[in-house]
C-alpha cells in the first residue's frame, strides 16, 4: 500500500511539469504575424506570386494557420480579390501562394496584403487575426517604354472555350482609339483613365497561327495574337499487340488536332515493372519485351499538353496479344475453265505454333467463297465450281490459332478462268417488212451476258431454212459486235438458226420462223398509263398452246432509226412491267404483243400506248380563221403527229376575248388566265372535232382568240392569242356590187387599150382630114368622089376669113385665077365671118371659125379676133348671097373649080377660133391697142375651105382680098 502512495507521487509530480507547460501555451497568445512578404510578377502565365515566412523564436510546434489575402487594383482601397489560404506552418518556413490574374497585370498597378490566424484546436477560442501587413505594390508598367499605346497581353495562349480579357493602354489621353478583332470594330469598358479592357467569352478556334486584336490611334496600330488551342482529346481505342513475342505496339487514336504548333507529348508507362518511356509518334508507341518471361503488362497512356492532361490504361496477357505478318507469295495455279489450285506461305511465330488462315474468293467484288485452313509453314487450297472465262480475286489473311487475337493484314491475287462454249443462246428477235409481196426480215440479237458467253464472242452464224424447200439452206456469217442483219425472202415460210461462237464453240442455237405473207395488223390499239416502275401491261391469250410472247417498242420513238426492243416471256405470263432507263415523261410509246406459236412463228395480238407521265403540250395546233362575218367565223386545225403529242389530247379549248368586255356567249365560260385577264373559254371534249364556228359576235368589233389542246396534265401554252375585226353588217351587200363593178370597169379598160387606135381616131384625131368631112356629102363630086368634109349643122356664117395660098398657087376664090407666078411671096388672107346686123359699122358680136387646137397664133392670142388686110386690098370681092344655100353653091363652085389647079397634098387649111372678134392689122403681128373682144356667139356649123379658095394675101406688089358674106340686104363696101 506504502509503495502504491509512493508510486502514485511520483507520477503526479512527473506530470506536473507537462499540465504547467500545456497550460502555458494554451493561454498565451501566439503573435504569429507574416513577414517578408514579397511580390512578384509572372507576365507569361499573368500571375502575381507571394513569398512569405512566419517567425516566432518562441515556439517550435507545426501550427495550422489561415492566411487572409487582399488584391487591389489601380489604388489600395480598390479591392478586387479576397481568398483565405489554410496551411501548416512551422516556424521560419518559406510560404508561397500564386494568384493568376483574368486583367493583364501590365495595365493595371497591384497591392498585396495579409493577415492570419491560428486555425488549431490547441489553440482556444476566440481566434483572432493578426494585424495586417502593410500594402506590397506591384506595378508591371515600370518596364515599359515611352510609346503612346500598348496592347496586353503579348501572345497569349488559351484553351478553346475559355474567357480573355485584353486592355490596351493611352498615354494620349486625347488620342481617339478604335479597336478590331479579326477586322470587325469592338467596344470595350475603361478601367482607368487611359486603360480600357475587352472581355472575350467562349474565344473559339479560328487558324493555327491565331486570333488578331489591335488597337489604332493616330500613330501605328498595336495589337497580339491570341492561340487557341482546342480542347485536348483522350486516346481512343488504345491497345498492344506482338507479331513476333518480342516487341510491342500500342496504338490509339489520338483525337482531333489541338491546332497548336507544339504537340502534346504521349507517355507510355508500364506499372508492373515501372518502366516507361516517351513516345515518338503521336498514335503509336514501341515496347520491348524483356526475357524475364514477364506475361501480364498494365499499361498507361498520358497525353499531356499545356492546359491539361489525358491518361487512358490497359491490361492484358502478352499471348494473347499476338497479330501476325501478313502471308506472302500468294499464287494460283493450275487454273481451268472451273477450278483453280491457291498457294501461298506463312511467318512462323514458334515450332508448335499453328495459324489459322481464311482463304476467300471474290467475284465482282463480292465474296462468294470463303475457306479456313491450319497452316504452320506452305498453305494450298482447290477452288472449285468457277465460271469459264471470269476474273476472280484470291485474298489470304491469317491469326494466331491458339489464342485468337486479330487477323494479320490481307494479301490478294487476281486470275481468270479459260474460256468455254457459251451455255445460252442468244436472244433473238425479227422485224419483218413486205415491198412488192416479197418479205424483208431484219434479224436482232442481244448480246451474251458475260456469265453465259463463256468467252469472248466471235462471230454469229444465221442459218436461213426454206420450209418448202427443206434442202435450200443459206448461212449467214456476222462478226462481232454487230447485233444485227437483213435477210430478202420469197413468199415461203423459213425458219431462221442464229448461234453465237468464241474460240471454244458455239452456243446452243436460237430459232425463229417466218412466214412468206403478212400477218394481221389491223389489231385495235389500246391505252394505258405509265408508273414509276414502268409500263404495267396484260394480255389474253388467243391459243392454249402458245409457247410463249414478246413484247416489243422502241425506246426513243421520236428519234429514227427506231432502236427496237424486245422482251421474250414464258407462256405462263400474260402480265408483265416494261421498264428502261431510256422512258421520259411527255413521250408516246407503242408497244406490240406477240403470241409465238409451237412453230415458232409470231402472230401479233395487241397493240398499246401510253406515256411513262403525261405533259401539258408544248405548242398549239396551226389554226385556220375562214367565214369571217358580221356575226361570226369559223376556226379550223389539224390533227397532232402522234410523235410530237406529249400526252393522250381530250380535247380542245377555244379561248375569246373582246376588248369591250362583253360578257361570255353562250356555251362559253368566263375565266382568267395568268395575267389575270378576263377571257371567255370554251370546251370541245371530243378529241376528233377539228372545227368551231364562233358566233353571236358584234359587227364592226375587234376579238382575239385560241385554240389550244389539253391533256390530263394540263393544256398548251396561252401566249399566242391571234386579232380579228368583225366586217360591217352590210359590208358582204358592197362587195356583191363593188366586186361586179370593178370588173366590168376592168373589162372596159382592157378593151380601150386594145382598141386604143380606133378611139383616137374617132375621138380626138391629130389632124382633121377634110376629104373624110360629111360637109361634102352635100355637094355632088364631079371631078373627085373622094372629097368629104366635116358634118356641121346648121352652119350659117356671117363672115368668111380666107388664108389665101402663096402668090404661085392656081386656086382662086369665087373664079378668081392667077398664075402660078402670082402666088409668090403673098401672106395669108382670113375670110371674116361679119355679123348680119343691119348698118354694121364697127366691131360687134361675131363668129370665127379659127380653132386653138390649129391654129397656135391665134389661140397664143387669148381673145376672138382676126387679123385685118392691107387698105390697099379691095374691100370685098364676094357679091351678096341672099342665102345661105347660095354660098354653098359659090364654096362648091370654087371648091370644085381649085381641085384642078391644086396639087394632090398642097391643100391647107386653117381654122379661125369661134371667139375670134374683127380688128384690123397684120395677122402675125397682134395690135399694139386691141379693142376688147366683142362676145362671141356660137357657131351651128364649120366648114373645112381649102386655101386655094380664099383671096391672095398681100405681099409688096400685091393686096390682100377679103370676102365678106353680107346679109341678102346687105352689101360690101
């Protein structure tokens, strides 16, 4: 018990100490203050970095501490960062902390500052923070220059998706800066007075070369460069393999291009033997098995680039890792129409080790054999059941046997089989054409496919058999390609053999017969309607014992030569779908069915057309516009050629407009066409109407009209509307008359110009001839019964003006003769007309007988008159006549009695003009005074009077006479 007091003191004594010691630094504050706390600048990474120490010379233990940080900006009271740092701190360590700032630090000056507290739970509460320290500044713009505007920062690097901010800075405050990124104009926010800063969100990849922004003022721009890198991608599909069991390859993909000069760097390392080793390419790295027999490896992939890190792992057993070399020295051989022997050779991995190797053969691209063979050294495999005369591909690929990992790569070879016989005849088809009785046939063939000519075709052989005459034969031999011939028969029925040959021989034979006269082509033709697919069509047998039918068109119609095609059918199918990559909507295709009989011969059974789609036409027809009336007219046109319809015609529209905007007529319908025009429209749905009257029209009133088909797709084109004006009502009665009118009239000119000679001569004669005068009908001829003058009625003159002969002419008036020699050298004489009137003394009312058309000096004189003789001329050497029938007699006499002494063709004549008034002077020279012309009555007859009749006319020896006819009361003087 004694001891156990002993021990008890003793073991409270020892602790003592301790609870005075733990007491001690429990109570006692601990002023644990930051000192030597330094700032500085990182300008790459845009980071601020604190070093500081905490000392207390009193205390040794580790303490947990937190450090309160304060970041100002542009002033110390400008805070724009707070953040609590908690840390174990022993006593005189080296504390650091790093800030990275989003603003460049060079456009902006920093203050740093701390405090801390003891964060134990030794340490009581309440804990306290410490004093602050005092305000570090850290000012990056210290080092710059003296240049008027920066732009921060310089080459910044980020990450594709990340924010950025970049300021420039002024030192012109009165400086106006514009700033771009990639060319477009930016607006950012001041910081300060000379310090502006642009916010980026999201900055996305442009180029590998970067982003541009700069700023420009009135000097030179300034701007950086901002590389984005794109985001860096884990490794896909990483994986090792061994061909030999003693390197290793891991592969991967690496992703998508962070678009970084600088790469990332690809680390493979192995955690089994913690080994590793740095890649060389960036999808594929080389690993060296050791001989330590070392089967399982755990392997690690670390891509790493500046912003972050990828790391991707994989196990696996080495044995099981195993991709072997690709086979060599594939070969064939031993190559038939239908077999073929393969070889080719394989890289050991071990003595025991077999591999499994996959022989496949391709045909047209396709695999259609594949066989697995064990192979340790030589591979050898028989193909069989191949087509003669194909191009086939032989490929080997072999795999580890044992452990199956992945096939080595493929190694291929090509060969062809020999030819054979072609094993199908060919597929034949006849056009058969009569001229004079006689048949024409045209033979067609299609050419082998590929699978049944066995080969390349050389020739065709056509063997042409009369049936009447069964030992006549003729062979045809037709080169290749050709694919067809023209055969002339008789009017026999033949059967034709056609058979293709290549090297090896023919193929079975194709037989087709004809018959010497034409079948029955008057089959009615039917209609039907095209699809997507084709032409659907279907027939009704005509005999049981059909051994089958074909069909036949043209695939381009339109085009000739027709390209003829057919399409042979079994005798079960009576349906069937023509189709042909040559059908094109709005064309007409015929197609004809044939039956073949046992016989082989082709008898015709249907006749279809149809379109593959029906169109709208394409043109109207040509119409013809006759009948035109007051109220009506009538429209004709043509049928369509078949070839040119791009549709079956229902019928026909026949449009009308009228400019007075009369409403419809009757049978017409108002509608508006694509100009929003207002039109009557009428509708002809018989296809085989090629004719319209359009009536109940206005006279006098213009219209405009079409014709225009329309199918099941629509109708033709509206744009060729042509003009017609309605006649007047009683324009037709015009006609009837004006038309006879103008041919009678046409009639009458053509016979005036025949008969031109004649009118003139009876109408309008150059020159009278006196001796055709019916004057002369009076007198009784008795020395020339030819003598006629002209017919006047009722002439009964006053005066007589003579124009005497020339002194030498033996003709004289009233008995008078000279000799010939007298007549020399005399001028004219006129016989005057006088007027009756008793006691005439002067100028008066008289008749002349001159004539403007005969006499040009007169009628140049432009008044009635005549010229006077010479006073030295007895007055008058005519006795009165008492009558008229008495100077007939006297003109008789000395008419008849001058044609004697008057030479045949001297006889003149010269007519005095009705209006002529007396006046005295020489006759070719008009008076200077002309007295005013008297009026002038009209004469009732004028008589033609030789000039041998009238007096001489004066000359210097002689007078000129004139002859007055007085009044039977009245003498000359």
């Amino acid at each position: 018990m004694a001891l156990f007091a002993v021990l008890q003191t003793t073991f409270l004594l020892a602790l003592l100490p301790l609870r005075t010691y733990q007491s001690e630094v429990l109570s006692e504050p601990l002023p644990l203050t930051p000192e030597s706390l330094n700032v500085s600048i990182n300008s790459t990474k845009q980071c601020l970095h604190l070093q500081w120490t905490v000392h207390n010379p009193d205390y040794h233990q580790e303490f947990k501490m937190v450090f309160q940080i304060q970041i100002s900006r542009f002033k110390a009271s400008n805070v724009i960062w707070l953040e609590n740092y908690s840390t174990t701190v022993k006593r005189n360590q080296v504390l650091h902390w790093s800030w990275e700032s989003e603003l460049p630090l060079e456009c902006a000056i920093h203050f740093v500052r701390m405090r801390t507290m003891v964060d134990d739970a030794r340490i009581p509460a309440p804990r306290l923070w410490s004093n602050w320290s005092s305000w570090e500044k850290a000012d990056a713009q210290n080092s710059l220059g003296d240049h008027p505007l920066y732009v921060f920062p310089k080459d910044k690097l980020v990450e594709e998706g990340s924010n950025v901010t970049v300021c420039y800075i002024s030192r012109n405050h009165q400086d106006n800066i514009s700033c771009y990124l990639e060319d477009v104009l930016i607006y950012g926010r001041q910081l300060d007075q000379n310090v502006w800063a642009f916010e980026f969100k999201n900055v996305s990849f442009i180029r590998k070369t970067g982003t541009n922004f700069y700023c420009k003022g009135q000097g030179d721009p300034e701007g950086v460069v901002l590389l984005v890198s794109k985001v860096l991608e884990e490794p896909k599909n990483f994986s090792c393999e061994t061909q030999d069991l003693k390197t290793l390859t891991c592969t991967w993909d690496p992703g998508n291009d962070t678009g970084l000069i600088q790469l990332p760097s690809y680390t493979l390392f192995e955690s089994f033997s913690g080994k590793k080793t740095l890649c060389k390419h960036r999808n594929r790295c080389d690993w060296q098995v050791t001989q330590d027999s070392q089967e399982m490896y755990n392997f690690t992939l670390v891509a790493e680039n500046y912003f972050r890190k990828r790391s991707v792992s994989i196990l696996f057993n080495l044995i099981h890792g195993v991709h072997p070399m690709a086979p060599y020295s594939l070969f064939p051989k031993s190559v038939s129409a239908t077999n073929a022997t393969v070889t080719w050779k394989v890289y050991s991995i071990g003595s025991s080790s077999a591999l499994l190797c996959q022989l496949q053969l391709l045909g047209e691209g396709k695999v259609i054999q594949q066989h697995n063979i064990s192979v340790r050294v030589n591979g050898e495999y028989l193909l069989s059941e191949l087509k003669p005369d194909t191009e086939y591909m032989a490929r080997v690929r072999c795999a580890y046997a044992d452990h199956f990992w992945k096939w080595s790569e493929l190694i291929s070879q090509n060969f062809t089989t020999a030819e054979a016989a072609p094993s199908e005849a060919p597929d034949v088809w006849r056009d058969v054409t009569f001229v004079s009785g006689h048949p024409t046939v045209t033979l067609f063939w299609k050419p082998l496919s590929k699978v049944h000519a066995n080969g390349k075709i050389l020739f065709y052989n056509v063997v042409v058999e009369n049936l009447d005459e069964p030992s006549s034969l003729k062979v045809l031999s037709v080169p290749a390609p050709a694919n067809s011939t023209k055969v002339t028969l008789n009017q026999s029925s033949y059967q034709i053999c056609v058979t293709a040959h290549n090297s090896v021989g023919p193929s079975p034979a194709s037989t087709v017969a004809i018959s010497g006269h034409p079948g029955n082509e008057n089959v009615e033709e039917g209609r039907m309607n095209g699809t997507e697919d084709g032409f659907p069509m279907s027939w009704k047998p005509q005999s049981r014992n059909a051994t089958g039918y074909v069909v036949e068109w043209c695939d381009s119609p339109q085009h000739l030569p027709c390209v003829l095609r057919w399409k042979n059918l079994g005798p079960t199918n009576t349906d069937t779908v023509i189709s042909s990559g040559a059908f094109r909507p709005g064309v007409r295709y015929n197609f004809r069915i044939y039956e073949i009989s046992t016989k082989r011969m082709a008898h015709l059974l249907e006749k279809k057309a149809g379109y593959l789609k029906e169109l709208a036409p394409s043109y109207n027809p040509k119409v013809n516009m006759s009948n035109l009336t007051s109220h009506s007219f009538t429209l004709s046109w043509k049928d369509y050629p078949t070839e040119s319809q791009t549709g079956f015609i229902q019928g026909y529209y026949v449009y009308l407009k009228s400019k007075t905007g009369e409403k419809c007529h009757r049978g017409f319908e108002k509608t508006f066409l694509t100009d929003n025009s207002v039109c009557c429209k009428y509708t002809i749905d018989n296809p085989d109407q090629k004719t319209f009257v359009v009536k109940d029209l206005q006279p006098e009133s213009a219209y405009e009209f079409l014709v225009t088909p329309y199918t099941s797709a629509g109708e033709g084109p509206l744009d060729d509307f042509r003009k017609v004006t309605t006649p007047d009502e009683y324009s037709h009665i015009l006609i009837h008359i004006i038309l006879p009118m103008v041919f009678f009239v046409f009639v009458i000119m053509i016979i005036c110009y025949l008969k031109s000679q004649w009118l003139k001569d009876k109408c309008y004669p150059d020159i009278p001839d006196p001796y055709k005068s019916s004057v002369l009908s009076l007198i009784k001829f008795k020395e020339n019964p030819h003598i006629t003058i002209m017919n006047v009625n009722d002439c009964v003159p006053d005066a007589i003006e003579v124009v005497n002969k020339p002194e030498g002419s033996k003709m004289q008036f009233v008995g008078t003769r000279k000799s010939p020699t007298e007549t020399k050298g005399t001028k004219p004489a006129y016989l005057d007309l006088l007027p009756t009137e008793k006691n005439y003394s002067g100028p008066g009312p008289c008749i002349c007988f001159e004539n403007f058309t005969y006499n040009q000096a007169a009628s140049d004189l432009g008044y009635c008159g005549h010229f006077p003789v010479t006073p030295q001329a007895p007055h008058c050497q005519l006795g009165p006549l008492t009558s008229p029938e008495n100077l007939l007699k006297t003109l008789e006499q000395s008419y008849m009695n001058s044609l004697g002494e008057i030479p045949a063709g001297e006889a003149n004549l010269n007519y005095v003009s009705q209006l002529a008034s007396p006046m005295s002077g020489d006759r070719e020279s008009p008076p200077t005074n002309p007295p005013e012309p008297a009026l002038c009555s009209e004469y009732k007859m004028q008589m033609a009077i030789p000039l041998g009749l009238a007096s001489p006319a004066r000359s210097e020896n002689s007078s000129l006479s004139s002859t007055a006819l007085l009044d039977p009361r009245e003498h000359c003087h």
